[in-house]
C-alpha cells in the first residue's frame, strides 16, 4: 500500500531559462511524492557546476535565499527515497563530480542491477568512490571512458550498465536526458519561453508552466544545449516495459504516462474491482493519497457512498518518513487516523492500491475496528505483490513481502479482515487500454516474477552493494 511502499525519486532539469534554478526548485515541489528523504539542485554557470544539498524535504533544504545564490540558465534537481545507498547526506543528488573533462552532475531514478560488479572492476582499475549509491558508477564510467565529448561518454557508459534508470546528467555546455533501454524509469521533454525541461512526470512540467513535448523513448538519450537538442538510441533497446506501479502508486493523480492519466487509470482499476469483487456494504473508503481515485471509481461502480474516512496528517515532514521497518508502525500512527462517525456501525469496503508487507494494512483494519466499523472488506487495486524489485523500489527482499509464502486466505488473516481480493495482472492492462488502443508493454516482475532485466540471483538476494560493505538497507533512488 501507498504507505508501505516506498518511492523511487524524481529529477527535474531545465536548460536555457534565466531562472532556471526557480523553476527547479518549484519542479522538486511537483515531484515530491517520488522522495522524502534528500533534495538537492545543481547549477552551470560560468563554466562551473555549484549545488546545494541537504536531508529532508524540498521546503527543508531550500529557502528564497539558497534559490538565489543559485542563479543560472541550467539546472538540475533530485528528491531521493534510497534504494540503493544508506539515507545519508554523502548519498544525496545531485552527485557532483570532477575529472579532467570538467564539472558534471548527474540526478538519477533507479537501481542499476549491475551496479557492484561495475563497481568492483573499477576499484580494481583505482577508482576511488565517495558514496555508496550507484549512481556513482555512472559518473566513473563517464571519466575512464577516455572520450572528450560527455554525450559520447555517456552513450558508451549506457552499453555497461543493466537495469531502469532515468539519469539527467548537466554540464556547463549540455543538459543530457537517459531513459533506460525498457523504458522502466519514465522522464518527459517540455517548453517554456524557448528553454527545454526534463521532468520525471508532466506534473513537474504543469507546475512550472510548461508544455509537453513528449516523452522521452525507452533507450533514448537527448542532449540540450544552446545549439538546439538532438537525440541518440542506446544500444540494446528492448521490448518497452514500463513499471506498473507508475500507475497504482507511484505517479501523481494529474500526471500523464504515454499520454494517458494516472487518475483515469486508478479509476478504471476501481471499476473492476467492484464488478469482479461484488460486496454488500454501506460505505466505500480509500487510504489516502493514491487509493482515492480507484475509491471512487469502486463506490461509482457498486453504487455504494463514497466517504472520506481516513484522515492523514500532510505536516509531519521528514522525521516519521523513516525507511527502517521499526519505524513505519509508529510513523502510520502518526500519519493516519479514522473518521469515526464515517464508519462506526457500518459495514466497510477500504480500497487500497497494493499491500506489501502488510503491516501498515493490518494497522488500518484494527484502526477502523476501534471506530466502530462493523465489518472491513479490504479490496486491492493490483495483483498480489509476490517478487521483489530491484529496479527503484523499496522491495528488494522476498522475505519482506507478505503475499511470498501466503495466499489470499493467508493473507486476509493476517490483516485480520472481513474479506479480501486482488486484481488480476491482466486487470491492469485492461484498465490502462479500455478502448483498444495500441498496447505497449509494461514491467509487471513484482506480481508475476517476469524481469525484463535479468537479475542475477534475483529471488534470494536483498539487492546492495556488498563490494563496499554497505549493508542491505535498502538504497537509491
């Protein structure tokens, strides 16, 4: 669920705009839902990149002053949720580097699968590593590459790495945009007053005013500069497999994937579980904020009422988003609580758009027990999240995920649920495409298992990098 999963991150980036650090800086506003835990910006000006980083929230890490001092016609921002990484200060982006080709800073969305092998034949050639992100693998590729010109640098450093990424990478001649070979991590290209923006959602685009161009192709790579935008293909495009949960979950309601939008989607998805899932209640509720839009679509279909009864507290900040799971039992206490007179002496249906270890749900149940509920009906808006990912997400081990070792039966006990039922894979391309429209493919690994990038040991590692003793906390964008 939307509590229990953690985001990826969000980069925004802006080339040939005179303020081009505000729009930055309102960008990461836009994006942060995709990472709580550090923000940062980086600038070109001058000949030189200068950045400015900290741990917490955009509001936390910023202020009208630091936006100033950044002043420049180039930039780049990142909020982050490690996956690969400890949440520390070191690990925050963008990661600003410095070699005999210049100054670069790269912003980057998702986990590279190869990231420990890559790193350990580097160290063994004498590279030397800063962080533990593996985002730095990327920047060392770039510097041993040999080439002068960082666009060809970083198109040969693409045909190392394997997993979904979206990277934006600046320079003081170029702004570079990377989407992944599959298309895993998405980023879009749009205008304003002439300048380009990259933006993980078109919400970052919609906040600064700009328009959207389109999306960055799966295996594409864009380079911005003062002489216009050109594109290169990576090697070794695939078939197209966007993640799923960019729909479900991860994306805001307003966004646009492929040209479609989220809250439409999640909406559909509510539609069938209502005609899949039929049940006699007297009011539909969704836990806040991504479960909302398939609520309602649920309440429309079944013709139940639709409430609001769950209340989430949005001032908490940093401190109670903590990525330790001793943490998110107090942390839900804190962000959640129940209407009571919503749902006291009623029957219940609660929509929620995934549950993965299935803590925070058994939580929420036992919540609207004590206000009074009658009967709690639980009903999911995705197949049961059965695999870990090793792309961007905060589920790098099966032992972690509640529906590994159990089935649905197991699972509604352990939530301590009336009922309980999931979607089916196929529920969620159908609610995506309703109306026949051309079909392109999505990552759906952590409900069927299906990798479209081969994960070495996938099913029995807890996805970090060993190579440098970092334990296997979770990590990176």
């Amino acid at each position: 669920m939307g509590s229990e999963l953690r985001e990826e991150c969000g980069v925004f980036g802006v080339w040939g705009h005179p303020e081009a650090s505000r729009l930055t800086y309102y960008g990461l506003f836009a994006l942060q839902h995709r990472g709580q835990e550090s923000a940062g910006m980086a600038v070109a000006r001058d000949g030189i990149v200068l950045s400015h980083r900290g741990m917490g929230l955009v509001s936390e890490v910023f202020d009208r002053e630091t936006v100033r001092e950044l002043e420049a016609p180039a930039a780049v921002g990142h909020v982050r949720y490690s996956t690969t990484g400890s949440s520390l200060l070191v690990n925050a982006q963008p990661l600003v580097v410095r070699f005999r080709g210049g100054h670069l800073a790269l912003a980057h969305n998702g986990n590279l699968v190869n990231a420990a092998e890559i790193r350990r034949e580097l160290e063994d050639r004498g590279s030397i590593f800063q962080t533990t992100t593996d985002t730095e693998v990327f920047a060392h590729l770039v510097a041993v590459s040999g080439h002068e010109d960082i666009p060809t640098a970083v198109l040969e450093s693409t045909s190392v790495v394997r997993g979904g990424y979206a990277l934006l990478i600046l320079t003081p001649r170029c702004l570079i945009g990377v989407r992944d070979p599959h298309g895993i991590r998405p980023l879009c290209l749009g205008r304003i007053d002439g300048a380009y923006v990259l933006s993980s959602e078109t919400c970052g685009l919609d906040t600064v005013g700009a328009e959207l161009v389109r999306e960055v192709a799966p295996g594409e790579m864009v380079v911005i500069s003062d002489a216009g935008i050109r594109t290169e293909k990576l090697p070794g495009v695939g078939p197209e497999a966007l993640c799923i949960f960019e729909y479900i979950y991860f994306a805001r309601p307003d966004s646009d994937l492929r040209g479609i939008n989220v809250h439409a989607v999640r909406k559909r998805l509510g539609r069938i579980l209502a005609r899949r899932y039929p049940v006699e209640a007297d009011v539909v509720i969704g836990v806040p904020d991504s479960s909302i839009s398939a609520a309602s679509g649920f309440a429309e279909e079944a013709g139940i009422p639709y409430e609001i009864g769950l209340v989430k507290n949005r001032y908490i900040g940093r401190t109670f988003i903590q990525p330790r799971q001793e943490l998110r039992a107090f942390g839900v206490k804190i962000k959640l609580n129940a209407i009571r007179r919503v749902v006291e002496d009623r029957r219940v249906v609660l929509v929620d758009d995934s549950i993965v270890r299935g803590t925070t749900s058994r939580y929420i149940v036992s919540l609207l027990r004590q206000a009074g509920a009658r009967e709690v009906h639980m009903r999911i808006s995705s197949p049961p999240y059965r695999h870990p990912c090793f792309y961007g997400i905060d589920t790098s081990s099966s032992g972690e995920l509640v529906a590994r070792e159990r089935d649905v039966e197991q699972i509604r006990a352990y939530i301590r649920a009336d009922s309980l039922c999931y979607l089916a894979p196929e529920d969620l391309e159908r609610a995506v495409y309703p109306e026949g429209r051309a079909r392109r493919g999505f990552c759906t690994a952590c409900f069927t298992g299906d990798y479209p990038v081969p994960v070495p040991g996938a099913e029995n590692v807890k996805f970090a990098l060993e190579a440098c003793g970092e334990p296997a906390t979770g990590g990176r964008s």
